[in-house]
C-alpha cells in the first residue's frame, strides 16, 4: 500500500505543470527577486518620508527636580549658615513650523524653603511655610531671511517626497522591465520547444530516408554512394536535434528563473501565440504614448524634477540666518499654590523679552560651492532628460518598423515553407520515376526542416517584436 502511495505521488510530482502565459506574467510579478527588491525600496522610501514630517510634530517635554543644599559664607555680620530646600516640576510643547516658526509654551512650579543661621549668635530665619513660584512662559523665534522660505524649510520633506517618487518610479520600470522579460522567455522558450520538435521530426524523417535509400542500393536501384550520403544527413540531422534541444533547455530554465521555480521543474506551456496580423502604427500616436507613459524617462524626470528644486533651495541658503526671539512670561509668587497660580493668571507680575539674532559665515564658500554644485547637477539631469527622450523616440521609431518587419517576415517564412514543401513533394516523384539523384532529394528535405526552422522563429521574433514595443510604451 505504501510502495503504491509512493508511486503515485512520483507519478504527480513528474507531472508537467500547466503554465499560460498569464500565469506567468503574473508568477513573475509575485516572485521576481528584482521586483520584490524594488517594492520593499518603495516601502522604505515612505517610511523615510514619514520621518521627513516628523520634523514637523508637537514636543512635550516635563521634568521634575528636587534641590537640596547647606552653605556657608561670611558677610558683614559675622558667619552664615544656610539651607535651602527647592521641588522643581515643568511641562511644556514646542512646534517647528514649515513658515521657520518656533512655537513654545513652558510651565513650571517651584516649591522653595530656606533656613539662615547666624553662628556667632545663633540667630535664626527660617520660612515657617513653603513658598510657591509658578511660570508660564510663551516663546517664539522666526527666521527673517533664509528660513522664511517655506519651500526651503520643507526642502527635507521634498527630498523624502521626491525619493518616494523616484522609488516608485523604478518600481514601475522594474515592472515593465520585469514583464518584457517573463513573456520574451515565454515565447523564447515555445519557440525553442517547436524547434526542437522540428529537429526530432527531421531526424526521423532522415531516418525514414535511410531506410529506404539502404533498401534501394541492396536492391541495386541506388548507387552504394548515396548511403553515405543519407548516413551523414542522419548524423547532420542528430546533431542539429542535440543543439535545439539543449537551447530549448536552457530558455526553459531562464523563464523558471523569472518566474520563481526550480529549474528543473516541469511545465507545459498551454498557450499558443496570436497569428501575426497586419497592424497600421501610427508612429507619431505610439511616440506619444511612450514619452508619456515610459517608465525608464518617467525616473530621469522626477530625477531633473529634484535636481531642479534642490538647486533653487541651495540658491535660496546663501542668505544670512537672521532671527526674532520673542518670549513672554506671567508669574505667580505666594506662600500656597493655588495663591501663586492666581497671581499668575492675575498679571500682576509680567515679563518680556524681544530681540533678534544674525549669523553669517564671512566669505559663504560653503553656501556658494553648494549652490554651484548643486546647479550643475540640474543642468546634467536636465540633459539627460532630454538626451533619453530623442533615445526613445529612435527607439518607438526602429521598433514600429520591426514589428512591421516581423510581420511580413512571418508571411515570407510561411510562403518559402509552401514553395520548399512542393519542391520536395515534386522530387520525391520525380525520384520515384528516376529523374532525380538522392543528393537532391536530402538538400530539398533540408531545406524543408530550414523553412520550418525559419516559419517558428519569425512567428517568435513577431511576438518579442510586440512586446519590446509594448514595453517602450510602458503598457505591459
């Protein structure tokens, strides 16, 4: 029972598993290494983003401290002895603003006591009670000059921003890019598979051949001459079936690569190309869609995008860093809390502050090397912007005539197909009335198997013809 459980799960497992040309395309999108790698470079380039901003979020902040000390001093009146006693706790929130704003709002309470000994006479003062000092303080700094600018202070924002664009932009080449290559080894892969049936069908045709030519010189109808030559077509023909099988092989093992299985594993490709048609390309209408849509040029813009704005920020940062400080403050001072809390409110003891702040390097090399930097990586993104964009209008334009190539490929490779069949049909009955020598007979079957040959790889070429175009178009 076991030994028959076995055999048939060897029989299952050596199945040939049923894959069509959606099924890899999709298998390629879900398990493609490349692929998979860019995803995760998206994910990483939000949460990048997600820390950009983060600049930008409310603080809170609290604290508590407990003071304690004993000193001694001498004044006027002979020695000191002091002790002092002091309970510190605050809260506060400060706000960066994208305007260069600084917001912030501190509160604090402090409970003091103290204690003053004289030694020479050993009087004494000492707070019978704690006293209670709370403070509410309202700051606020502006940047005048060159953090006004709320682009240039949203510049680490943009930087996150346009490499979560750029990130998604590869994202999307590496699809495109990921695709062209699992339908190019789907068909690549058909088409050696088809070769290599022609190249099994020529060997036992040449085998076939063999036979009767070896029956026809023992019959003495044929020269002993013409069995070595059918013997070298046969050789000739095992050759050729080795090379296609081994090429059919190793494309088979590429679209497994792509698609994310074991090389070795058996499939069977159930899906069968479309019969190349006649197809009118507007050149110009296929351009368009290319600049607009293709992937690679879709990168090199958002690259020039951020180039461009990092230039006009480093622009921008040779200002000087003028600054406003302006802070304002209401205490409370009073033997209980709740009575220092109501002092404060009451405005009774107010304090302010206003002033400013500049800071500026002296000859600003820093700055001006930046900017100039800066500027010549804009102007490099910008040409090669544009030198991408003549690249892919040459490239929709040769492509629009391969496929136009490809097509009537197709019909040459079928109407040669149906002209060397005949020709081998006419010799074989001109062979049989003895009216054509065997040499002719095996190069007008070879040339048969070649127009086959020919037949398979130009219905191929149509469709990596279509899909090269397809992918220049970002439309996969």
């Amino acid at each position: 029972m076991n030994l028959l459980l076995l055999i048939t799960v060897s029989a299952f497992a050596n199945e040939p598993q049923a894959l069509t040309y959606k099924d890899a395309l999709e298998a390629a999108l879900a398990r493609n290494p490349a692929l998979v790698g860019a995803r995760l470079d998206v994910d990483a380039a939000d949460g990048a983003f997600m820390a950009a901003k983060g600049i930008f979020d409310p603080t809170v902040n609290a604290s508590s401290t407990a003071n304690q000390f004993t000193s001694e001093s001498t004044r006027e009146f002979g020695e000191v002895l002091t002790e002092f006693k002091s309970l510190d706790w605050r809260a506060g929130i400060d706000q960066l603003l994208p305007t260069g704003t600084t917001l912030g709002v501190d509160w604090s309470t402090t409970r003091t006591r103290f204690k003053y000994e004289l030694r020479d006479t050993g009087f004494v003062v000492e707070s019978e009670e704690p006293l209670f000092e709370s403070r509410m303080v309202a700051r606020l700094t502006q940047s005048i000059l060159e953090g006004h600018r709320l682009a240039s202070n949203l510049e680490g924002v943009r930087q996150a921003s346009r490499a979560r664009d750029t990130a998604d932009a590869n994202r999307k080449a590496m699809r495109q890019q990921t695709l062209a290559d699992a339908a190019s080894a789907y068909w690549n892969t058909r088409t050696q598979r088809r070769l290599a049936e022609i190249a099994h069908s020529a060997v036992e045709t040449a085998k076939e051949e063999q036979r009767v030519v070896h029956a026809k010189v023992e019959l003495g109808t044929l020269a002993p001459v013409e069995r070595a030559r059918v013997d070298a077509a046969v050789v000739q023909a095992q050759r050729e079936q080795l090379t296609a099988e081994d090429t059919a092989r190793n494309t088979e093992d590429n679209l497994l690569l792509l698609i994310g299985e074991a090389p070795g594993t058996a499939i069977t490709l159930t899906t069968e190309p479309s019969e190349p048609r006649s197809v009118d390309l507007n050149i110009d209408v296929v351009e368009a869609a290319a600049l607009e849509n293709n992937a690679e040029l879709l990168v090199s813009r958002v690259r020039e995008e951020s180039t461009d704005m990092a230039r006009s920020d480093a622009k921008h940062r040779r200002l000087p860093q003028l600054d406003l400080n302006a802070s304002y403050a209401l205490i409370g001072y009073e033997p209980t809390i709740d009575g220092a809390t109501d002092e404060l409110f009451g405005g009774e003891l107010p304090e302010w502050s206003l002033g400013g702040s500049l800071s500026m390097p002296l000859l600003g090399r820093s700055d001006r090397g930046q900017y100039l930097q800066r500027s010549a990586e804009a102007a490099k993104a910008r040409s090669e912007r544009m030198n991408m964009e003549r690249q892919i209008r040459s490239s929709v334009r040769m492509q629009v005539r391969a496929v136009e190539a490809a097509f009537l490929q197709v019909n040459l490779a079928v109407a040669n197909l149906t002209f060397a069949e005949q020709t081998l049909a006419a010799e074989r009955a001109l062979r049989e009335a003895g009216r054509v020598i065997q040499k002719d007979l095996l190069e007008s079957m070879a040339t048969v198997d070649d127009a086959l040959t020919q037949v398979e790889q130009a219905r191929g070429d149509y469709q990596l013809a279509l899909i090269e175009l397809e992918r220049l178009k970002g439309t996969l």
